[in-house]
C-alpha cells in the first residue's frame, strides 16, 4: 500500500506507547483511515529499563527513547513505500511519566473533552528522529491517575458518545483493561473518574494464588458452558462479597468438578461483575470503549445485570485517534 507523498499528504503518525506495548500507525488524517502499522513489546517500562542499564544518563533520554521510536518509523515507511520525514507524530499513553520519553505535569479535573484542556508539550527533532512531535500528558483528580484513556475519551466524545443523550444528563464512559476507568461526564467536562485494577487481579489469581490449578485459559469445552459461567461469576461478583465469591472458584472444581476452562470464564465474571455493580445499578447510560475479548466480556457482564445500560459500544483504537487528530488540530500540529 502506498501513502500520498510526505510534503502534502494529510497524513500523522498515531504513537500509542503503553507500559508493556509500543503502538505505532501511519493514519489519514481527514478518514482516520490506519494505512501502516508497527507493534512492538518495547513499552515504556522495557524501554526504561534499557536506559538505565545503558548508564541512564539524562542528556541521552531523548535521543535513546527516539532510537526505539525510528526503529518503528523505519517499518511503517517500508510498508507504506513512502518517506514520512516531516509527518507529525502524535504520542499519547506512558510516554509523558516518570519512564518516559519526557516527564509532563497530569491536567486536572474538570477536564474539557474539545481538546484544549490537556497538558501537551511540542518536542524539538532528536537524533534519528525527523517529526514535529506533539506529547500528551494524563489526566489527575484528587486521588486516582490516568494516562492514555484521556485521549481515547477526546475521541469517544468526537465520535459521538453522547449523541443520544441530553448535555446536562451524566454519563459515564468504561475503558476495559488492565487497570479499568470509568470515566464521568456532564456536558462538556469529565467531571471525575475511577481506576479498578481488575485486570492485574485477575492476572495474579489466576497464575499465582491457590486457585491457579482450578483455572485454564481458554475457551470452555462448549460456548453455552462458557457463556453460563461468565454470567455466573458476574452475577457472584455483582451480589455477593468479593473476596468470598473468588474463592468458590475453588470449591466449583472441588465439589461441583467445573472444568478448569469454564472456571477461568467464572473467575473472569466475578472479577469484573464486582467492578461494575454500582454502575449496573444505577441508571447512568454507559459507553464502552474497548476491544477484542475484553470489550466483549464487558459488554456481556451488562448484558446480565442491566440490559438497558449501556448506550453505545465504541472501537478503542478508533477514539485513540480520533482524540490525537482533536488534540493535534487544537494545538495547530495538524
């Protein structure tokens, strides 16, 4: 696939740097069509890491983060049979942290969701790297922290999340993931927002608690068996005590013999039904933004305890870079 020439293509580069996953794509700008991508386990904290082993010295951060960051562009370019030097780059996630390319301040709540309200800094050209360079920062409220689901909040809201609902009625956008937000918004603002680290529990019991061998990823021996589990371990999680309803994880292989695959989906249920029960049980319309099987099991968890809830389901990487394109364009980058 060929991109339009450098000089006048309508083109940016979409910089997702997470902790664990580099995220890197050649979009037009006016389709926000993805025209290449590369994807690479060099995260911000492997990325970090190899700083500091290399002798950490501060005056070489920009350029060391860059080498990573060309090794990317170097790919995107041979897939798109076209030179990208003077494209802007758009970096959003962990990029902005103490790990990253270039520490930022967090913007603070109310947060205005036109793009104006983050904190951004334009980078100067480093060894290797020949781009105008826009950073976005996170997002602080008096007690919780977010970097990257800002940005894919901007582009939800560019998306029309809140299309069908009134400006002064409040509503609250879930961002699926390791570390779960749900995220409030009344009328033009985030208002607050909440970190659950569902994800990473799930992560530790499943591989190194004592319900480790009750446990298999995978598919259930048939879909009916995992769906039944799913919405079980939802509705445990949703009505029961958590740390209670974990445990019958266990007692379902022991006294019940549920299949360790099927109990994977179970605890997977609990996990995120105790996460969205105070949600569920309002009536708050709700937007998910999310992907792939994690987006699904969200989803499925509302289906079980309030159908009605949710307003509308939305691509992550969509509103990634719908959001970037918003902040760009506010910024005069784009």
């Amino acid at each position: 696939m060929t991109a339009p020439a450098a000089a006048s293509a309508p083109c940016f580069l979409s910089c997702d740097w997470g902790t664990s996953v580099l995220r890197l794509r050649l979009v037009d700008g006016p389709t926000r069509r993805v025209l290449a991508v590369s994807r690479g386990d060099q995260g911000i904290a492997a990325t970090f890491g190899a700083w500091q082993a290399a002798g950490a010295r501060p005056e070489d951060r920009g350029s060391f983060f860059s080498r990573i960051l060309a090794e990317h562009l170097a790919r995107i370019g041979d897939q798109a049979g076209s030179a990208l030097a003077g494209l802007p780059l758009v970096i959003s996630g962990m990029a902005s942290s103490t790990l990253g390319l270039c520490e930022l301040p967090y913007a603070a709540l109310p947060l205005a969701l036109d793009g104006s309200g983050l904190t951004t800094a334009r980078l100067g050209p480093e060894e290797g790297l020949a781009h105008p360079v826009l950073l976005i920062s996170g997002v602080r409220s008096q007690d919780d922290v977010m970097r990257g689901e800002e940005t894919q909040l901007i582009g939800a809201i560019a998306l029309g999340a809140e299309a069908r609902t009134a400006p002064a009625v409040p509503r609250v956008l879930v961002f699926p993931g390791t570390h779960s937000k749900h995220i409030e918004v009344r009328g033009t603002h985030a208002v607050a927002f909440r970190t659950y680290m569902t994800g990473e529990c799930f992560e530790l019991l499943a591989t190194r608690s004592v319900l480790a061998n009750s446990v298999t990823p995978g598919a259930a021996p048939a879909e009916a068996e995992q769906l039944a589990s799913f919405a079980a371990g939802v509705r445990g999680g949703a009505t029961g005590n958590l740390l209670n309803a974990i445990f019958h994880t266990r007692t379902r292989a022991l006294l019940e013999a549920c299949p360790a695959t099927a109990n994977y989906h179970y605890l997977s249920g609990v996990l995120i039904g105790a996460e969205v029960r105070e949600l569920a049980a309002t009536d708050v319309p709700v937007t998910l933004v999310g992907s792939g099987p994690l987006l699904a099991a969200y989803r499925r968890a509302f289906e079980v305890l309030a159908p009605g809830a949710l307003q509308s389901v939305l691509d992550a990487d969509d509103c990634l870079i719908a959001g970037q394109l918003r902040v760009a364009r506010h910024r005069g980058l784009l």
